[in-house]
C-alpha cells in the first residue's frame, strides 16, 4: 500500500468522526438523520431514504422509530450519578420511557455493567424486545448505596421510519462495486464512526478520479435491519450489476489490518484483498465462519453478492469494543489513513485487473496453431505449460496477477503468453463474475 503523506485524509475523517461522534445515533431516529444531514454536507449527491415501520423486508419487519432526549439516576443523596448527557451509552438502545422511583434491588437487573472491565460504560442494545436499562462503570455500580432511586429515560417509540444514505458515483461501464458501512452505533469510534468517515473519504478520492472503470454505490445503513431493508429494495439489480463489494467497518484504530472472506471464498476481490493486507505490518485474514458483520447479509444464500469485509482491529477482538473505550483516542488519523489506504489499494487492483476467458469448449488444440511443441518427450516445455495454465484459469475469475501468484511465475512471462493467446483467438476479455 502506499499511505497518503502527512495523513491528510486520516486527519480529514478523524475531524468528521469528531463532529459526529455525540448524536444519539440508533436502528433509526433522529441521531440517524442529524448524521446524514452531516454527510449530505459534504456528499450533496448523497440521496437519503425512509422506509415506513412495519415495512415486511425478507424475515424481518422494520421496528418502530426510537428517539431519546435525556435520561438520568437520581441516587438517594439527589445527585445524579448516571446522566444521558454525559455519554449517550448510559441508556439501553430501544429502553422503553420510564419515571419511576425503585430501591437499589429493585434497579439492580436494569443495570448493566462490565466487571471485567470496571471503569467502562458498556454498550448495551434491546432492539426487539419491550424494557428498558441503563449503563454505568462497575466500580460506580459497587458505590451505589441502598434507598430509593429515581430512573428517568425521555424516550418514545412509535412509528415511524428507518433511515438509510445512497450515493452513486458512475464509471465507463454500468458494472458497480458495491461498498457499505452502518451508522446505527451512539458514541463509539472504531466499531461505528470509522465505517462511515472511511466511506465519504473513499467516495470524495473516487470523485475525483479522472476516470472510473466501474461505477461505484455507497451505502450507509443501519446494521442488519438496514442491510437487510436495502436488500428487499433493491436485490435484483444488485444481483445484476455488482461485481465486486466491500462492507467497511471497525477501520480506524492503530492495530491490525484485517480482512473476512467472501461467504464462497476464492473470488477476485478475496484474492486482491489477502495481497493488500498480507503486504501490512500487522496482517489478519478471516473466514466467513468468523463474520459478525453485514457481510451476514450480502453473504447471504439466495444473496450471495461477492462481497468481503475490510478492517483494521476486527469487531470483538480488542479490550475496547463496545465500550465507552472505544473513543476518539482509540481511533486516529494515522489509524484512518490505514484503513482509507486499503480500500484504496483494493479497489485500485480491482480498477486496473483485466479477466479473460476462453472462447473454446475443452482444451485448445495448440499444436494446429503452432503453440506446441511438435516431439512429445516425458515433460511438456516450460513455455507450453504455462500456454496451458493461463487456458485453464481463463475463466473470468483469474486476472493475470492472479494467475502469475498461483502459477509462481513473473508477471511478465505470464502477460507475454495473455498477449500470445489474445493473437491466436483464445483469450478474450470479460468483466468479472457478478454475484449470483
């Protein structure tokens, strides 16, 4: 990878990621459209869209619209020892309104807190499911003296809508990479705000880009019921016209770069991408077996776009994640520069690889075209081997810096046999696979 000088666009994100980071952002609400309204600033041609609840996507319905305004704990002495304010953390995502005064017993299963991790506010969700709860350190929780309290949470949950950020960028060709990342999380750095500040930085480089290859679609959606909302709209031109797809998230912290297979595996951009991030100092390759991601939607059987997932320290792997840890000292320019740098890298592999495919049904004949040799001895000729193994990786799926990796060869001996077979009729060129 070649990094950006003086992290201009890391310094760029980071500053976005910091104009972002207090909106009470979840699955939907008004956090959600204060971001985009952010975004929009910045990507004009960004086009935001709302999808009522109740809405039948696939499996699932789109949920009521939650919104928050305060929320706060009052202990027994008047002092709030839990405030909204403070860290939009402190509130259960989806918690129900609640004013109420309880004993400290009575409060204790509303609380949640991280004895292995005291000194942080864990983040906690109940999405789906009626109840409400608060979030507090565990050394504060250990302080907490017995009386009465009052809980006071100022949210609603009613219907609504789910929001979701399209922006298109075309190319030469209407063949489209796909590239997605949430904006569902509150006040968390690397596993939400690096997703989509790596995105606009990404989609501002492809727009000013001389030329564009292929068409480029950017999604900004809620985590999974977004995936999944965006999907049930929009699955059969997609099936149609991506042919290469990236779910961007966790990708701003200092650690590893990382990459998840594609659900298939074996596929252009899993090639590409294992070279982008085995060329780091701190490589990590996963399997789809460890997804955890949107990749589980794009991924999906029935779905199948091919699609991979790009990081820096992957989701559930470091001390900080969801929690109040995960802040913008987690998260750095230097650690977004990284991650800008190897979705650049594989997306500019993926501009410039050629496929090809051959026209004829079976094995060429090579010897009527003078492409074998005309003794038959106990090897074949190193030129004639390789003749024969560009063939049989001519499927489309191959570019020719595939085929010099998996064959060992230089690059240059494996162009020289494509420039051969291209005269002879035996090569032609094709986009890549599209998903399936």
């Amino acid at each position: 990878m070649q990094p950006e000088s003086n992290h201009a666009e890391g310094l760029f994100a980071h500053a976005l990621a910091e104009r972002l980071w207090d909106f009470p952002r979840s699955l939907t609400g008004d956090g959600v459209r204060a971001t985009f309204a952010v975004l929009q600033e910045l990507l004009p041609e960004l086009v935001v869209h709302e999808v009522p609840s109740g809405t039948e996507v696939f499996d699932w319905v789109v949920p009521d619209e939650w919104n928050i305004r305060e929320a706060y704990l009052i202990d027994p002495h008047g002092h709030r020892v839990i405030d909204f304010a403070f860290s939009n953390l402190h509130v259960v995502g989806y918690s129900d309104p609640v004013d109420t005064v309880l004993t400290l017993d009575e409060l204790q299963p509303h609380l949640h807190s991280d004895p292995e991790h005291p000194d942080v506010i864990p983040y906690v969700t109940n999405y789906y499911n009626p109840g409400w709860g608060l979030c507090l350190p565990h050394a504060l929780r250990l302080t907490l003296e017995p009386g009465d309290y009052r809980v006071v949470i100022d949210s609603t949950l009613a219907p609504g809508s789910l929001t979701y950020g399209e922006l298109l960028i075309p190319g030469d060709t209407e063949d489209e990479v796909f590239i997605s990342t949430y904006i569902c999380h509150p006040s968390l750095a690397n596993n939400e705000l690096s997703g989509p500040v790596v995105s606009v930085a990404i989609a501002r480089w492809l727009m000013g880009l001389a030329r564009r290859r292929y068409t480029y679609r950017l999604v900004f959606v809620p985590e999974t019921i977004g995936a999944i909302t965006y999907l049930a709209r929009n699955l059969e031109h997609l099936k149609s016209a991506v042919v290469s797809g990236y779910n961007l998230t966790c990708i701003g912290d200092e650690g590893d770069y990382s990459y998840l297979q594609s659900r298939r595996g074996g596929l252009p951009i899993d090639r590409i991408a294992r070279r982008a991030v085995l060329a780091t100092p701190q490589p990590k390759l996963y399997s789809y077996l460890d997804r955890g991601s949107d990749e589980r939607q794009y991924g999906a059987p029935g779905v199948d776009l091919p699609l991979i997932s790009l990081m820096r320290t992957k989701y559930g792997s470091y001390p900080q994640y969801h929690s109040s840890a995960d802040d913008l000292s987690f998260v750095t320019p230097a650690g977004l520069q990284g991650g800008i740098d190897l979705v650049r890298t594989c997306i500019s592999e993926f501009e410039e690889s050629i496929y090809y495919r051959t026209p004829v049904l079976g094995e060429p004949q090579l010897g009527k075209r003078g492409l074998y040799h005309q003794m038959h001895g106990r090897t074949v000729e190193d030129v004639v081997l390789l003749r024969t193994h560009v063939l049989a990786y001519a499927d489309g799926q191959h570019s020719v810096t595939d085929m010099a990796e998996l064959f060992e060869r230089p690059l240059s001996d494996v162009q020289a046999v494509v420039a051969e077979l291209l005269e002879h009729g035996l090569l032609e060129e094709v986009p890549p696979m599209k998903g399936h």
